[in-house]
C-alpha cells in the first residue's frame, strides 16, 4: 500500500511540475524589407553581435556584414559559427560581424542572370 502511495505522489508530482519557461534558442531576428525590382516582400534574418557584459550600447559601432545566400538552411550555422569565433572564451579569430541570412522565394530567378545586355560572341 505504501509503495502504490509513493508511486501516485510521483506520478502526480511529475505531472503537475514544470520544466524550463522557454525552449527557444534565439540568435537573430526575422525582419523584411520590400524589393521595387523583385515587386515583393522580402524575408531577411539578422543576426548582430550581443553587446559584452559591462559595455553601452554604442550607436556609432561599426561591424562588417556577412550577406548569406539560402539564409533559411544556413543561417544557424553561419551565426553560431561566427559567435563562437569571434566573442567566445574571448576569441578573436573572426572580428564581430552582421549577418544577414536571405532566403529564397524564387531560387532560379534569386541566384541565376536572367538579363544579358550583350552577346558573349
């Protein structure tokens, strides 16, 4: 009888207890801007390096920009990687840099000429 007690208190412990609040990993933001060439709205994912503990925010602070093409199955791996080479453990092999991920809506139109002023012959 005591071991089926336990066994209910557990039971009930475990499903009424909560875990983490959030099970998000967030490394950017998905913004848009609208493209009068493309006549569309456009997705991008930014990525800017977080600001070291101790440090103002300063409005002036220029970084390089990273543009990565196919945003939307690199974007992670490219942020990470760059994150990790550049602020980590005090690394310094990459400098702090933006990325800005574009996915595609149109990858033959988005990544191929598709107007040639002159004849290559």
């Amino acid at each position: 009888m005591r071991k089926l007690v336990l066994l209910l208190l557990a039971v009930i412990i475990t499903a009424t207890g909560k875990g983490q609040t959030s099970d998000k990993i967030i490394i950017g933001k998905i913004d848009s801007v609208y493209s009068g060439v493309l006549n569309e709205q456009r997705k991008v994912w930014v990525y800017v390096p977080h600001m070291k503990a101790g440090m103002q925010q300063n409005a002036g602070q220029r970084y390089p920009v990273v543009y990565l093409l196919d945003g939307d199955g690199h974007f992670e791996s490219v942020a990470g990687m760059i994150q990790q080479l550049s602020q980590v453990n005090g690394n310094t092999v990459v400098p702090e840099m933006i990325v800005v991920g574009i996915p595609n809506t149109d990858r033959t139109r988005d990544l191929t000429p598709t107007r040639i002023i002159s004849d290559p012959r």
